[in-house]
C-alpha cells in the first residue's frame, strides 16, 4: 500500500467586506484580485470538488503526481470545445457542410465524458 498527500480543488465563497470601486464589476475584480488570506470569511458553502493533486509521499520531485479532473472539471473543460462547435454548427447549417462540426462535437463530448 503507498500512502498519499492529496489536495483537493474545490469550489468556496470568499468575503471581502469594505471594497471602495465605481461600479460592482469594479469591485469584483479588487476582490479576485485579494489573497485568500486577506478574506473578512472563508465559507466552504458546500462548494463542488473539482480536482484533487496526488503526491506519492517521499516523491521529492513529484515524478508520481497525478493530477484527477472530476466531472465537474471535467465539464468546465469542455465548455470552450463545445461552445466553438456550436458555433460552427450554426455557421454551416446553411451551407450543409456539418461533417466537421459534428466531428469537432463528438471530440468535445468524449472528452468530457473522459474519466
């Protein structure tokens, strides 16, 4: 059996109170911007897990790390692939040229159904 370190990526909610800005997009862009620790409260807020690094523990040069995308990553991922498909769908619809875009949908869709 190895015993691992693991990291887990998840989703949570950050407040920043007392931010000065000219407009709430203002705002949220000082707060991205903030550490972690400069936060007035961390809430984990039932976030989803994303992504979990696994160190193999004494693997100093981390050769054995493995990075796991879990579904929700998996499907943020995907969403760029996806959107450009759909977007070549529409500009071949007319044309009737949907091979290409049916090839690049079903690349998106398997790699977001990956595991």
């Amino acid at each position: 059996m190895t015993t691992y370190n693991v990291h887990i990526y998840r989703e949570m909610r950050l407040t920043y109170e007392g931010i000065e800005a000219d407009t709430p997009e203002d705002a949220a862009t000082i707060a991205r911007d903030k550490p972690t620790g400069d936060a007035d409260a961390v809430n984990d807020c039932e976030g989803i897990t994303l992504a979990a690094l696994v160190d193999e523990v004494g693997d100093s040069d981390y050769e054995n790390s493995v990075t796991i995308d879990f579904e929700e990553q998996r499907l943020r991922n995907a969403a760029p692939r996806l959107l450009d498909a759909c977007r070549m769908v529409v500009e071949r619809w007319e044309t009737g040229d949907l091979a290409e875009a049916a090839r690049m949908c079903q690349k998106a869709i398997d790699e977001a159904e990956a595991a």
